[in-house]
C-alpha cells in the first residue's frame, strides 16, 4: 500500500489509499493539546478537507494516549490565554461549512464534507472526548477510557460535547457522564453508543483504517450528501456552540485555579480524593 506521510512535531499526517491518518504526537503528555497542537490539529484537517484525493480521516494518538483533554499546565499558567481570547464565535456565525473556525482543542467548529473515525486507545478524555465526540464514528481499544474528567478541575466543556454528547448518547446518559465526570470504560461505551467498534488493546488504528478504507470504496458523492442530510442544520450547530462558548467564562471563575492544582500534581494516577 502507497503511503506518503508528513512530519510535524506536533501533528503528523499520513495518506494512503484515500485515507487520511491524523495522529496527535505528545504521548510524554498523552496527548493533551495545547494552543499549538490545536492550530496543527485544526490546518491538517483544513488540509483534509480540501485534498481532492483524500476521502475518510483517521484520528489518533501517539503512544498508546488518544487525548487527555487540553493542557492543564498550559491553561494554569496562563500560556493559554491568548488562544482562548481568539476563539470567540461572532454573533452571526451560522455556518461551519463553509465559514470554518478553530476551536480550543482545534477542529471541533468544523462541519467537514467528509467522514472523520477516531481511533482511541488509552485516556479519551476531557477536551479529548468532545475531540472523540466530533468524529462520526469511533473506534475504541479494550483498557481505554472516556470521561468528563475536566469536572473534577472546575474546567468547562466549551468545545462542543455540551452539543454533541447529548445526540451520540440520549439526555439521561450525557447528564450522567457530564454531571458525575465518572469514568466510561470501553465496554460500556460501546454498550451506551459512544464507541462504534471495540477491539483488542493496540488494534485501534488499524481497525479504524480498515473502516474507513471499507467507506472509500463507496460512491462519494452519495455517501457524503447522506453524512450531511443525518447531521444537525450547520446553522443550529453553529448557534448551539455559541451557546456553549459562554461558558467560558467559567474557567476564569474556577478553571484556572483547578488547572493550577492539576499543575502541581494533585489527580495523578487516578486519586482524586484530594482535588
């Protein structure tokens, strides 16, 4: 199989086939993005996007880590002021389609034309699981897990899960992971819906590519004008993420001093006793 790959220290990308992998590369960190991660993440999948020989995306993440969320030690030290400040969503936005914008984690304001598979092993969680959440479908690996972990910190979901987790998962069982911030382990996400496919530990990716090389051999413009018609209206996705983003003023309130406590080690390895 033909590969051509780009190198990025942050984000690398990787095409064969008409599938595109996408991989985050800060497994020291699990892959917590911070500002400049985001704005690698968000160009390659505007890259993605507009590549006439690329049809399906596949996401990823080095070393075993899907994505531990956003940087907590970026965003306690403030090094995540700046990104922050420049998100904000003008009042008559109303299309991600064809008007696209960064989000905190980076393409999570994009509507693509194109289907994107998550591949997730290890933490999926946080700013991570409304990343996971963005994609159409998702892959996850036994001994991975999802959570609103970002509610032990006072940190808000301000990057769409607000939005999506509620369609993906029904009313009820969103409240319960968004209000709780208790772990999802792999089998039950598949039970709940979160996970489309599970597989062995260290399958994700290939099974992931192995789908989305199944979905290249359909006719594309069939199949992308159904991936549309089955989504929300871009205009009432762009007026609910505007909706969300007013509640990051939160993170000023109270997220700011739980990325701090984050910083200096409390949470670590599962404790959560002393946050």
């Amino acid at each position: 199989m033909r590969q051509t790959e780009t190198s990025h220290p942050l984000v690398s990308v990787s095409h064969a086939q008409g599938v595109t992998t996408i991989t985050i590369c800060r497994p020291e960190l699990r892959n917590a993005v911070d500002p400049a991660t985001a704005r690698a993440l968000y160009a390659a999948f505007i890259a993605f996007e507009a590549n006439p020989e690329a049809q399906v995306a596949v996401l990823t993440g080095a070393g075993g880590y899907f994505c531990a969320g956003f940087d907590l030690k970026s965003a306690g030290a403030g090094g995540s002021d700046d990104w922050l400040a420049s998100l904000d969503i003008p009042e008559g936005w109303r299309d991600p389609m064809h008007d696209p914008r960064p989000g905190p984690m980076g393409p999570t304001r994009l509507m693509l034309s194109k289907p994107v598979i998550a591949a997730i092993e290890g933490p999926v969680v946080a700013g991570g699981m409304e990343l996971a959440a963005w994609c159409d479908m998702r892959v996850m690996a036994e001994g991975a897990v999802a959570g609103v972990f970002c509610r032990r910190w006072g940190v808000p979901l301000i990057d769409g899960g607000t939005v999506r987790l509620p369609q993906i998962l029904g009313q009820s069982r969103a409240n319960d992971l968004i209000l709780t911030g208790r772990p999802l382990e792999a089998a039950e996400a598949y039970q709940c819906g979160f996970a489309n496919r599970l597989c062995a530990q260290g399958r994700a990716v290939s099974v992931a590519q192995e789908l989305a090389l199944d979905l290249t051999r359909y006719p594309q413009a069939c199949m992308r004008a159904d991936h549309l018609s089955a989504r929300q209206d871009p205009a009432v996705l762009a007026a609910a993420l505007r909706r969300e983003w007013r509640s990051a003023s939160a993170f000023l309130a109270e997220g700011r001093a739980g990325a701090q406590r984050f910083a200096s080690g409390l949470g670590r390895s599962g404790d959560f006793s002393k946050i």
